[in-house]
C-alpha cells in the first residue's frame, strides 16, 4: 500500500519537474510562444506516453504470461503495479496542471477523463488488484505518441509537412488498433467476467468503460474529419 502510494507521489513530482524544465530542452518555436503552458504540457504527455508505450508491450506480456488473459484480476507481470502507480502520478499532474493554466469550459472532457483514470487505476495499485486489467488499458499510450505527436506539429504550424501526413496515417490506424480496439475487447472482458467481480468494481469499471467509449468515438471522428476531409 504505502509502496503504491510512494510510486504514485515520486511520478507526480518528476513528471511537475519535467513540465516545469521542458522548455530548456525543447523550446518552443515563435508560433507556440503565445501558448507556453500548453507546450510544455503536451511534451510532458509524450514523455508519459513514450515511457509507456514502449515500457508496456502487453501482447509481449500476454505470451510471457498465458493465464494472463484469464485472470485480469489478481495475476500481474512483474513491474506492472509500477507502471500503473507511475501513471496514476502522471494523470494526476496533469489534472492540476490543466486546472491552473485552463478555464474549467475548456478542459472539462480532459479533466472527466483524467478523473476516472485516476479512480480506475488508483484502485489497482492501492488493492493490488484488476493490476493485468489497467495494463491492457495502458495499450492506449502507444497510439497517444502519435496523437500528442500531432498536437507539437500542428502548434509548431508544421500541418502541411509530409511529416504530419504520415503522422496523421499512423496516428489514426493506431488508435483503432489501440484505442478503440482495446476499450471493445475491456468491456467484452468485463461482460463475461461479471459474476467473478464484486458489483462495486464492476459497476466502476462499466461506469468507465461507458464514458470512455462515447468519447474515443467522438475522438476518432474529429481526427477523421480535421485531418481526411476538411
């Protein structure tokens, strides 16, 4: 328990300290400027997505450990409590970081997400439990590269590059596979295991998994639509 919490608050702190130095190492160009908070946080995003997305190979996991995608609840790889506790921080940090730099109108969809994050996944790691659970839902990070990737491209006023192009074609075909894909094959897994979850975590993780779909969606079509058919 205090060990969890210990990983939570040290990802919290290093991830403040990275959003506060990020500038001296990557500063932002003169179309960003006007915007320095929101540059800042976005390289602090891809930091979180990259350490994930490639400290997180969950299909690698899956072969490794075949009772794996039998039992999401009690079994887990080795370092993956840790990998949720440092996520929980990193959410967590960003959430206060929105808070003090955004109106409440324009990031409350980010702030809802981050807030069931942060409850879903805090109940892994303070339990020690659903651990394999939020390790497939931390897949979601590998496509989160290419989407944060976007974001620093389009504010450094580089959307007509090839480079964005190809960014947008990866960006897009990751998030069905990794995205959508994931959150439809969470929510099969969940109906099927309904009986073998106590009602409180079930209906936590329904709860979940029903706002988190609508606004994957929601999501996909506005990156469809800016990025294919505007």
């Amino acid at each position: 328990f205090s060990r969890g919490l210990l990983l939570v608050a040290g990802s919290f702190a290093a991830f403040r300290l990275l959003n506060r130095g990020v500038e001296r190492l990557v500063p932002p160009p003169p179309s960003a400027r006007r915007n320095r908070w929101k540059w800042r946080n976005i390289w602090t995003s891809l930091a979180h997505s990259a350490l994930l997305g490639t400290h997180n190979p969950s299909p690698c996991r899956f072969c490794l450990h075949p009772g794996l995608s039998e039992d999401l609840v009690g079994m887990h790889p080795p370092g993956a409590h840790s990998l949720v506790a440092v996520s929980v921080g990193y959410f967590l940090e960003d959430f206060v970081d929105m808070l003090c730099h955004q109106k409440l109108h324009q990031s409350w969809e980010l702030l809802f997400h981050h807030s069931v994050v942060i409850v879903c996944f805090g109940i892994a790691v303070l339990l020690h439990q659903y651990v394999g659970f939020a390790l497939v839902a931390l897949l979601v990070e590998i496509n989160s590269i290419f989407l944060h990737l976007r974001q620093i491209l389009l504010m450094a006023n580089l959307m007509h590059t090839t480079c964005y192009r190809l960014n947008s074609i990866i960006n897009l075909g990751t998030y069905v596979v990794f995205r959508i894909t994931t959150l439809a094959w969470m929510a099969h897994w969940l109906f099927l295991n309904r009986e073998n979850v106590p009602p409180a975590t079930y209906a936590v993780g329904t709860v979940g998994m029903a706002i988190m779909t609508p606004m994957n969606l929601i999501l996909f079509y506005r990156l469809l639509r800016s990025d294919f058919f505007k």
